[in-house]
C-alpha cells in the first residue's frame, strides 16, 4: 500500500550498525529489513557474525572487569538510566515511527510502548539508589550482613514483537544492578535498538557496558548463550528456541531466565456484562495482531451466554480497522513478516481441518488496499475440543479460539489444560468466585475483569513451560544480581580446632 502518512523526518538510508565498545561499527554482513505493511525494503541493517559477537562480549567482559562501571556508584548509575528515560521521552515520536514501519503495529500502540520503555528504565533509575541487603543477628561474636552484587556480563536476547521494550526491560534492570550487556535484538526488528544505543551513549554510559549485536539467532545469538565469558542469559522468545539457548547455557552453568510462549485464557461467567466482556476480548486478542505473550487466545465461556458472546465478538471483530501501522487510523496493522504470515495461515488451515468452525475471518488479506503486506482478518473459531492443536498451540496472530463450560471446576480445568502458563483472566461480577478462580489458575500474571494491564513495578513471568524467573519489579532486579553473605568476626582469638 501506498504511504499515504507524512512520518518525521527518519533516514532510513543511514547506516544502521553495531555497537561494540562504544563504537558504531560494520558488521559483517547487511540484511535488507521489509516494511511488513507494503512488503518494500525500509532499511539496510548491519549485521555480527559469532567473530564479532565474541567482539562484543569481550569488550562487556572488560567493562566488567577492569572498567570504571563496577566502580560507579549507584547515585551514577541512576543518573544515567534516569537521563536515558528523558531522551527516550524526548525521540518518542521518531522512535514510535520506526517502531512501527519495522514491526507492523499500529502506531497508537507503538506510542504507548515508548512512553512503557521510558517509564522502565526510570523505574529502575529510582531503584538503584534504594536500600537494599539485609543483616541477620548470629551468635556473637559474628556479625552478618547479605548483599546483593552484579552478577557479571549479561547476554540478553529479545523477540520482535515490542522491539525497544523488551529491549528496555533486559538493560534497566541489568544496570541498575551494575551489570554489563551484551543486548541481540531480533533479526527482524534491529532499528530502534540501534537508535537506543546511540541514546545510552548520549547519556554517559561508559564504553562497552551495553554492546548492540544485530543478527541471526542461530549464529550471534548461540554465540552469546553459550559463552563461558557470559555470566547470565536472558531471553525472550518462543519455547523452542528457549529449550535451545537453556541448553547452550549449561555450558558454563550461566544463571538463566526466560520469558516465553503463552496460550493464555480469558474466563467469562455468565454474570458479567458481556458487552465489557466482549470488549475485553477484542483488546486481548487483537492488540498487536495477536502477536503478544499474554494475548488472550482463548476464551472460556459459560453456557449461559455463549452463543450471544460469539455473536457479538464476531460483529466486533469483522469492523476493526485494518492497515498499515502508520495510520494513525488503523486499529491492527499487518503481521511483522511474511513467515509469521504463512504460519497463521498455516494454523487457520489445521483449525478448519481439526474440525473446528470458522466463524469470521481467516484470510489473508490481499489486493489493492493492502498491496504486499502481511495482514490477516481478525479471526474466531468455535466448536473447538480441549486437544485440537490450535487450542494448545501459540498461533501469535489474530485468531482466537472459544470453548465453553457449564460448572466453575469445568471453566478452570480447560483454563490450566496446556503446557503454558504465563497469564490469564477472569471477568465475574462474584468476588470470591473470582478470587477462588485465580487461586487456581497456574499462571504468573492474572487479572480480575480485566486484561493486559501490565506493570514496570510488577514481577512479570510464567508458570509451567512460559519461562523460568521474572522479569520486572524488585523480582526483576533480584535475577540480575548474586547474593553474598558476609560475616564478620568480632573477637578474632584462637580456636584450637587442632590442638598442636
Ligand atoms: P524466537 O524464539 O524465534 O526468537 C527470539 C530471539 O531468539 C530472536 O532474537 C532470535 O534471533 C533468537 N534466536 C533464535 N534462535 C536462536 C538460537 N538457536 N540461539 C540463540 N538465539 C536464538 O521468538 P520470536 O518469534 O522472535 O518471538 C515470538 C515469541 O516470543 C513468542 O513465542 C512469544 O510468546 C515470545 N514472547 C514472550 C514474552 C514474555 O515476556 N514471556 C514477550 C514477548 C515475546
């Protein structure tokens, strides 16, 4: 599709590069990056090999070890995160535009994802400076305190699907903590990690503490989980590649957390306002096209109002506004690339075989208005089972699918009936069912009537196979650092143990 929206004034035609040691650098190879909503090249991204992504984790591993970054007090360190979330503010338009003309979401989302990038990194900014360590009372004479330390160098690799903000919720915490980074974004949404690196360095982070590796997973981003120079891996992304970088990281038993896939539920009894419900679900399942961690995927409903929620959810979804992101118009955008199109495609094919019933949508979306972009309609199957893949599987795209229950015990074992575990919700106007419900749900972020309200102040992570650790709040900055206990003895004097 035509742009048809002035954007501020972005050089796509710079050069886009690595940042290793402070220094902007060439990769060793380019990668055309695709407008996911024309299918035209927007920019040409360098690109690390594993030679280069050594490079970088050498000159994180120096930082660490003889720069003055371990040395900076947390007063310093708090002051440059709290400078980086200024200048975030301050590029927000830009950042959002890039944001969206590489990713494919709408650009009101990408809006709110800078100001979230900001706020994260001025939340930990805060955080350094707080106290923290405890001293526990031991038999005298000792004296005992417990601190927390950086844990060393960290590798950190991120998905695409909210490219600066993954990047901000890996690197805020890791410096706060006095970490230093080596940061891989995803191969297909480098952009606005790149123009980052260029805000860290305005705010006075010390060469070489963040290191910017734009490339490929199996190549730089196996380099870095496997390192033995790499204290501690985190990584966003699916379940497969997870397993993967875990398993690369027992190398040197590095510490790890992961975020990872979801298939999360949305419960709805019959005493809830459906129209709110119905509302709900459409933010669930359709913000950034489906392609969110959390997305609500599935929606349980009661007997009761089945048939008048899948009516009204169908009418709701069928008059979303599709297009390209950069309208400020749009209300989903196309899908981030021509592989994840073909793997919703795919999904919606093995539904209709499954047997479940497409109610609206399933197309990819083709023809003049939408030129060579990725897009699929907003999609709702019904008459699913408890094993059909697409119930268990993560699609990452705009289909949901629905199931039904008539008891409580009923709606909360189809909610806890796949391998993920990483958020649900349930709306009821009953309090203590609600409460009651979430006690029994297996996942590590829930709401009650509501979705997807997340925040930098809370411990963000799954259950099950979505991960390991939590990322965000104190929890967040307690992964990134080791605990020592220091113990103090008083009254020296000697003990004979060995009595010569
Ligand atoms: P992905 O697993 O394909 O890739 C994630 C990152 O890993 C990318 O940077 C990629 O280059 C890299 N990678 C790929 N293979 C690798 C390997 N062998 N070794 C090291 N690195 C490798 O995921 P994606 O398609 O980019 O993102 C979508 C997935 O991310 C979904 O499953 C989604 O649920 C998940 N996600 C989870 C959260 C969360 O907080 N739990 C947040 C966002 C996305």
């Amino acid at each position: 599709m035509a742009q048809t929206v002035a954007v501020s004034k972005i050089d796509f035609d710079r050069k886009w590069q690595l940042w290793i040691d402070g220094n902007f650098r060439d990769g060793s190879s380019e990668r055309e990056l695709i407008n996911p909503a024309d299918g035209t090249v927007l920019a040409k991204v360098q690109e690390a090999d594993a030679k280069l992504a050594e490079e970088a984790i050498h000159s994180a591993r120096r930082a660490f070890d003889e720069g003055p970054w371990t040395k900076t007090s947390a007063v310093d360190r708090a002051k440059i995160l709290f400078k980086t979330a200024d200048l975030i503010e301050e590029r927000a338009e830009q950042l959002a535009e890039v944001e969206t003309l590489n990713g494919g979401k709408p650009i009101r989302e990408s809006v709110y994802d800078m100001a979230d990038a900001a706020a994260c990194f001025r939340y930990y900014a805060g955080l350094a400076t707080k106290p923290q360590g405890e001293t526990v009372e031991v038999p005298a004479p000792s004296v005992t305190s417990i601190v927390r330390e950086p844990i060393g160098v960290c590798g950190q690799i991120i998905p695409w699907n909210y490219p600066l903000l993954m990047a901000a919720w890996k690197l805020a915490p890791a410096l706060c903590a006095g970490n230093t980074c080596v940061l891989k974004p995803s191969e297909f949404t480098p952009l606005t990690a790149i123009m980052l690196a260029e805000i860290l360095q305005e705010a006075g982070l010390p060469n070489g503490v963040v290191n910017i590796v734009p490339g490929g997973g199996p190549d730089v981003g196996h380099v870095i989980a496997e390192s033995h120079l790499v204290d501690k891996l985190a990584f966003t992304g699916s379940v497969k590649t997870g397993k993967a970088v875990a398993q690369a990281a027992l190398s040197n038993l590095k510490k790890v957390t992961l975020e990872l896939g979801g298939k999360s539920p949305m419960v709805v009894f019959g005493d809830f306002d459906i129209d709110i419900a119905v509302d709900y679900a459409l933010f669930a399942i359709y913000c950034n096209a489906g392609q969110v961690c959390s997305a609500g995927s599935r929606m349980i409903i009661e007997d009761s109002v089945y048939h008048e929620f899948l009516h009204r959810l169908c009418e709701r979804a069928k008059k979303i506004k599709i297009g390209p992101g950069i309208d400020p118009a749009t209300e989903m955008g196309p899908l981030v690339n021509d592989k994840q199109l073909a793997r919703v495609m795919d999904y919606i094919e093995i539904g209709q075989r499954e047997g479940a019933r497409l109610e609206t949508g399933g197309q990819s979306l083709q023809g003049k208005s939408f030129g060579n972009g990725y897009y699929v309609s907003p999609t709702v199957f019904s008459e699913t089972r408890p094993d059909m893949r697409i119930v268990q599987e993560e699609i990452f795209g705009p289909v949901v699918v629905l199931q039904r229950f008539s008891t409580e015990e009923e709606a909360l074992k189809l909610a806890n009936d796949t391998t993920f575990g990483l958020a649900g919700a349930v709306f009821t106007n009953d309090i203590t069912r609600a409460h009651r419900f979430i006690k029994g749900l297996k996942a590590g972020i829930t709401w009650i009537n509501g979705y997807h309200n997340t925040y930098n102040e809370c411990p963000w992570g799954g259950y099950k196979q979505s991960g390991w650790g939590r990322e965000l709040g104190t929890y967040g900055l307690e992964n990134y650092t080791e605990v020592k206990q220091i113990n103090v003895n008083m009254e020296p004097f000697p003990i004979k143990w060995f009595d010569n």
